[in-house]
C-alpha cells in the first residue's frame, strides 16, 4: 500500500464518494425521498416538475456545500489536535502551557 499522501496527490482518495452513511434508517429515507419525488412527477406538470428538480438540485448543492465545510473544519481541528499532542503543548494537567 501506497502511503497516504501519495494516494492523495494521486486523486486515488475521494472522501465524499467513500462516505456512507452507517444509520440503518439511511437507506429508507432515500427511497422514501425517491417515491415522493416520483409522486411528484406525476401530479406537476413538465415545467413545474422542472423547476421543482431545479430547486431539490439548488438544495443538494447548499447541502453539499455544509459538508465540505464540515470535512475541512474537522480536518484541521483533527490536525490541530495531533499538532498539540505531538508538540506537548497543553500538558494533560490543568492550567498548563
């Protein structure tokens, strides 16, 4: 196995297509999201359904902005935490520096 970075560099590491929900209620919600909007499709007509999908796209583009947001938020508070460790800094007693 390569080491990580070289993955990285590589573009062989996609941490939003490898990220799956675990939450057994994931996979029923999804379908339940896929009949309504099917549901859907057939009450609207063509040109309300389109601008329906144009803002359900509007919605997963914002809510993928939040998760990219919170990856790189918690990459770098991950990489704070390891900076602290290995420094020393912030010893594991109280009021230390």
């Amino acid at each position: 196995m390569r080491p990580i970075l070289e993955e990285l560099y590589s573009g062989n590491i996609y941490p939003f297509e490898q990220i799956l929900p675990q939450d057994p209620e994931y996979r029923p919600l999804n379908r339940k999201i896929s009949d309504a909007r099917q549901i859907w499709k057939e009450k609207l007509s063509e040109d309300d359904y389109r601008q329906l999908e144009e803002l359900l796209n509007w919605q997963c583009q914002s809510v993928s902005m939040e998760a990219t947001a919170a990856f790189i938020y918690g990459f770098k508070l991950g990489a704070m935490i390891l900076m602290e460790v290995l420094t020393g800094k912030g010893e594991l007693v109280r009021g230390g520096d």
